[in-house]
C-alpha cells in the first residue's frame, strides 16, 4: 500500500489557479455594506448585484506564543474596519498559483480570515449557508483564489463563505514540548481552525443574511476529507447540517506516535534538537524555514492525525460505528481522478506491474483495457477514491439520507485531449466559476454553462432544503443500503443502480484487508 499512499500524497487538490487579488470591480455608485460583528463593524463592498466582504478575520493571529495552539478569539476593534481585499494565505510553498498560471498572492502565518458573498446583508434574510473548504493536500491552497469565487452561488440565493486553516508543519504537528503527554491535546491545528471558522459561522452569519441554522459544508479532494473530518468531529458537532465531499481520498490518517516520529524529524530538519528542542525554540524557527524542507522532507500530508479532541478516532471507524453527525451528506468522485499523479511523476504502468498479483483481477474488472498505464489510472481511481466513497455512503445511509455521484462531464474544448475528468476538475461546474475566471485551461462553452448550471441547481437545492432535488433536472434518490444509487454528471446526469458494484466492493475488501482505511 506503499505506493497507494505515494499517489494520494502527491494530490494537489485545490487547482490553485487565479490570482488570489483578483476581484470584481465594485460598483461606483453605491454605498458600501457595513455589518457588524461579534468583533466589530465590517465595510465590504457592491460587485454584481450582491454584498461582498473579504478578509474577515475569524481568529487571532496564531504568531509566537499562538503557533501550535488552538485558535483564539479575535480582539475587538472600534470604528469600522475595511473587508474590502482578501487578507493573506496560510504558509506554503511559494509558485504553486504561478505554476497554474495565476500569481502568488502573500503568505503568512497571520492567515485565519475568511470571505461572505451574500445577496444582501441584514438578518431578514435567513438564507442558506454554503461554507467551502479548499483542498491541497492539507499543504497548499487558499479561500482566497478565484476557482473558488462564489458569486455564481450567491446569485442563486445562498450565502457563501470561504475560509483559510493552517497547513503543513504549521497546522498539524505533534512534539513533546508542545502537547506534552496529555493524549487529548491539540495536534490538529488546522482542523481547530475550520471548527473555529464554523463557529464564527454560527455567530455571525445571521448579519450577513444568513441562516445560522442550515450551514452546508463543502469541499474537494482535502477540503473533501475535511469535511468527513468535521463529521467525525465532536467538536463540530451541531455546527453545520449537511456536507458534501467532493473526492475524498481513502487512504489512512496518522497516529499521534506518527505524527510525533514526523514532528520530531521537523524539528531536526530546522536545526533544532529534536525531541530534546523546547517550545521556545520552536515557536522561533522562521515560518519560512517549515517551508524549504524540499519535497523529500518529513511531511504528514495529505492525512489528518488521529488522538485528540477534534479527532479521537479515524474517520472510517467513526461512520462504523455510527458516531458521525447524523445530517444529509453528498459524496463522490470524477472519471479520471488519478491522472493527477502523472502529473507529479508517478508511472501508473509500474504500478499496475507492482501489483502483479493482482493484475490478472483488474483485467476482470477492466475489460478491454490493454494498455498498462491507463489500468493503473483506472485502478487508482477506483481503488482512491471511488471505493471510499462508496463506503462512507453506504455506511452514513444506515442511519441519515446519503447521495453519491460519479462526475465524467469533460469540458467541451476538452474532449479527446483528457482521457477524463480530472482530480478538481468538477469544482468550476459546481462553484459556477467556469464562466469568467481565467483559472482554466480553456473557456467554458454554452454547453459547458449549461451543464454548470444543472449542477449548481443540485447543490443550492441540497443547501437550501436538505435535498438535492433541482427543477428540470433528473431525480437524484438517495444512496441505499439494499440498492446502491449513484447520479452521473456525464453529458446528462442519470441515474444509476449498483453502480460498479462487483468491482467496488473488491476493492472495499482489498482496502479492508491492507488496513488502508485505518490509522497508521
């Protein structure tokens, strides 16, 4: 399963394209929006018929004595502060935005803001939340960028919110010095700041004409295994009503023994003593220095850490036991997820010759795939992300409403380019995003907008009422324990019954057997 955990370490996730400055122009003749918060006033601006306010903080800036500690409340302010400009990024390695084409905006350890779009602030709305989680592999990405712009959802109806969490070494990290031998302190930094984020939510969101009642959490690839996370979470329990997982990867989460083994080669790597290195000295270290360990450095991406309050156990042991939050989820993947890990090097014909145990069984299970390279990317897919998802929602529907899909809508001025949907690639169809963000390789076509829209209806309708039932648009039944049923986005969405199922459930019983599913 080496080689399993290679590939899911390697997902960048959150696509990082678009300038993390670039916004809309406000519109001249308005006044600007000013809410008040538990914190203070807020003046945020007019863009396209709705009320935009960006880097809003929903935590203090977790610098010196703050590193490695919990999130804290934000200090109050007098007057009324601007929430006009996105603040910046948590700390990762720079060049991930320029690589996709878009620009590096700046990073610091002082990132724990988020970002509203709302139709219209005041709390006569009571509209639905939609609160995003950007993926990354729980070492890059941002709410800041304009993949992930949430004006089209807005424009629907919803109140959105996107949000910043700590990363890397920075956001989860577990060292003697820091969380001594207490078994329940905090290791999940970054985790703690999502329920924070959440919380603010709760507190607030009501001013900017949401409902602080009917919160959806959502997001892709990490932002996806976030939002299980938070399920799992007793902490965030009662925080959110619904989520919805877009690609969640099966791969196993770390034991605070691992994380500690991790933290301590940290230290080492920024010359410091390792265990022996005291609290002091780590809070020290440059946070530019956690970032220049290169790529063969200790890292416990992409997989949370298993032993403290916000996660006292594995993911998939929670939805076993039937301890998840009992409220309606969403789950499901894209047609050519693993072809992100060529991407970063990997060959998926080696692969498939390493498990050549078990190659003459994925002949069985792809019939007419010769080729070695595309039997590996279809086996990763399936045995990553598909099977996973499948298993969580068979779990979660033994006792709450559960709807999977399967996303292989390739774009238009796309297709015979992309063998299919690609790791993220169903976010711009979701997020409506695809219209005029200059984050993608080629421009949305009127099919590809109209398609974009019949997604968006789902996912508004989920958010708004707790089910995904879109006008115009084929019936989405739940996900069953007797009948499995999944909705594929393809050129139409239609509904399908036990869906892959044979090899689905193979693969279920191979991660079973390997322990990919537990924690490690």
């Amino acid at each position: 399963m080496k080689v399993l955990y290679t590939v899911v370490l390697l997902l960048a996730g959150s696509l990082l394209s678009g300038a993390s400055d670039r916004v809309a122009a406000a519109e001249p003749s308005s006044s600007p929006p000013v809410v008040a918060t538990g914190s203070g006033r807020l003046e945020g601006r007019k863009e396209k018929g709705l009320e935009v306010f960006r880097g809003m903080p929903f935590a203090a800036p977790p610098l010196g004595s703050l590193r490695w500690r919990e999130p804290q409340a934000v200090a109050a302010w007098a007057g009324v502060r601007k929430a006009d400009a996105y603040a910046a990024s948590c700390m990762q390695k720079p060049g991930i935005p320029v690589a996709a084409g878009g620009t590096d905006g700046p990073l610091s350890e002082d990132c724990l803001y988020l970002n509203v779009w709302t139709p219209a602030s005041g709390t006569a709305g009571r509209r639905p939340v939609m609160v995003w989680i950007h993926g990354g592999a729980l070492v890059l990405g941002s709410g800041n960028v304009s993949l992930y712009d949430g004006t089209a959802l807005a424009q629907r109806g919803a109140v959105v919110v996107t949000i910043n969490y700590r990363m890397g070494a920075l956001g989860f990290f577990s060292h003697p010095a820091i969380d001594g031998s207490d078994s329940s302190s905090p290791v999940n930094y970054g985790l703690l700041d999502q329920i924070a984020a959440l919380r603010w939510v709760r507190d607030n969101i009501a001013a900017f004409g949401g409902d602080p009642g009917n919160v959806t959490i959502f997001g892709e690839s990490a932002g996806a295994q976030s939002v299980l996370a938070l399920y799992a979470s007793p902490l965030a329990q009662g925080l959110f009503h619904k989520g919805i997982a877009q690609s969640p990867y099966g791969i196993p989460s770390h034991t605070r023994a691992k994380a500690r083994e991790v933290s301590e080669q940290v230290a080492t790597a920024v010359g410091l003593a390792g265990a022996d290195a005291t609290a002091a000295q780590l809070r020290a270290v440059p946070a530019t220095r956690f970032l220049q360990l290169g790529e063969k450095g200790p890292t416990l991406a992409p997989g949370f850490i298993v032993g403290d309050r916000a996660l006292p156990q594995p993911i998939l042991e929670t939805f076993q036991q039937g301890k998840q939050a009992r409220v309606p989820l969403i789950i499901g993947s894209n047609s050519d997820e693993a072809t992100v890990a060529e991407a970063f090097g990997v060959d998926l014909a080696k692969v498939v010759e390493k498990l050549r145990a078990a190659k003459f069984l994925l002949r069985k299970f792809y019939p007419g795939v010769a080729d070695d390279a595309q039997l590996g990317r279809e086996a990763m897919r399936d045995l990553v992300f598909t099977a996973f998802a499948r298993r969580i929602a068979y779990l979660h529907s033994q006792s709450t409403p559960s709807w999977r899909y399967y996303f292989s809508h390739v774009q238009q001025g796309l297709r015979g380019k992309v063998p299919g949907v690609g790791h993220g690639g169903e976010i711009p169809f979701v997020m409506g995003t695809g219209e005029d963000c200059d984050c993608l390789v080629v421009p949305f076509t009127a099919a590809d907008r109209r398609f974009s829209r019949q997604v968006g209806d789902y996912w508004f309708a989920f958010a708004r009422s707790g089910r995904p039932d879109a006008a115009n648009a084929p019936v989405w039944n739940q996900d069953g324990v007797r009948e499995a049923r999944t909705l594929e986005f393809g050129d139409e969405a239609v509904l399908r019954k036990d869906f892959m199922k044979a090899r689905l459930n193979a693969f279920i019983a191979i991660l079973k057997m390997t322990g990919a599913l537990t924690a490690r």
